[in-house]
C-alpha cells in the first residue's frame, strides 16, 4: 500500500509544481493540500514504530499548508505559527537520536552561525519592503528552522548513517523553502527567479518527504 500512497504523492506534487511554475494561483490552491496527506499516509505504511511526535510535526505542516492558501498577513501569520510547530516537533524528533558526546562541535557550531546568518541576511533584504509588526516573527520563525537544521546536523554527526544523510538534506531543503517562500512574498524584485512559487514548493515537498524517509530508515536501523 505504500507505493500506492507514494505513486499518489508524485503524481500530485507534479501537477502541483505544474501549476507552480505557469504561476496559477486558483489551479495551485486546489491541489496544496494535497502531498502532506499522502506523506502522511505514505510513512504510516512504511514505519515499523510510528512517531507520533513526527506525525503531529507532518500534521502540523498539512495545517500550515491549509493557512498559507489564503491571502493576508494574517493567514501568513498563522501558517507561519503552524510551521513554527512543525520545526520544534522536528526538533525532538531528532533529540531523541543525538548522542551529545559525540556530535562534530567543530562542524556544527560554524554550521549554525552560517544558518542563523543567512536568516538575518534575509530578515535584513525584506525588511524596507516587510510590514513592521511582520519582520521580528519572520526573523524568529526563520531562527527555529535554523535551529531545527542544527539539531538535524547533530543528529548525523552522532549517529552517522545513510538515514540521518536523507533527513539533514531534507531539513536544508525545508530551510530553502522558507528562504525563498519569504522572497516570494516580500521582496519588491519582479525579475528575481524567486518570484513563482514553483521552487518553493519542490524544495518544500521534497524536504518534507526526504525527512519523512530518513526516520523510517532510522527506526529501522
């Protein structure tokens, strides 16, 4: 049954990123809710041990997903809490694995100064075009993922594996995806290659299920 759900989630995220790239809205909408539930059903067929605390980060993803379809900040907003979620359910999703005495400080300290500036690079870029009461909880929420990437390179470096390998590419992925999703909406450049949301939602849905991966095989291991 899992190649079922997994055939179901490419054939919609295909016609989703179809839509992404022609750059129609009404079409995208229909079909944005979509690859999360598949995911969702997909791991519930492949996990030998479920993690509900990963099921409610997905759940919590498909919600923000559901919030970002309408117009406004405040829809922004709540789908921005909704994913702020998700990235602190990620993180004790990967906690739980992290041998401490054995993380790479060397490479995860410098890891993290790069991610935690790339945020306040980009909070800086949007700030003259960000509404005011916006530009602090972007900056926050771009901190958690951030955070939520580290704990990921934690993870591969204490337990060094093909798994924790696929999950750390899917939390860079994530972490590209809200980069640029920011880009999208805020940024005033209409010539920039950012301006469709069609590399939004493939690093997004790729994130999200190559993260979903990396814990099946992990619980396997």
């Amino acid at each position: 049954m899992k190649y079922v759900f997994l055939a179901l989630l490419t054939v919609v995220s295909i016609v989703h990123l179809i839509h992404s790239w022609q750059d129609d809205t009404k079409k995208r909408k229909y079909t944005k809710a979509f690859p999360l539930l598949f995911i969702i059903a997909y791991y519930f067929c492949s996990a030998d041990d479920i993690s509900w605390v990963l099921v409610a980060a997905l759940i919590t993803s498909w919600l923000g997903d559901v919030l970002l379809i309408p117009h406004g900040n405040g829809w922004f907003t709540a789908g921005g809490i909704s994913f702020m979620a998700t990235h602190i359910l990620f993180i004790l999703v990967y906690a739980v694995n992290v041998d401490f005495s054995a993380v790479l400080w060397p490479l995860v300290i410098p890891a993290a100064l790069v991610y935690y500036g790339i945020s306040a690079a980009i909070m800086r870029s949007l700030k003259p075009t960000t509404p005011k009461m916006m530009v602090f909880p972007m900056f926050f929420y771009l901190i958690c993922n951030s955070t939520m990437n580290v704990f990921s390179l934690m993870q591969l470096t204490s337990v060094r594996s093909a798994a924790t390998v696929i999950a750390y590419t899917g939390a860079v992925l994530f972490f590209i995806s809200d980069c640029t999703l920011f880009l999208v909406r805020y940024h005033k450049n209409e010539n920039l290659i950012f301006k469709r949301h069609f590399t939004v939602m493939l690093t997004y849905i790729l994130g999200e299920f190559l993260i979903t991966q990396g814990m099946i095989m992990l619980s396997r291991a």
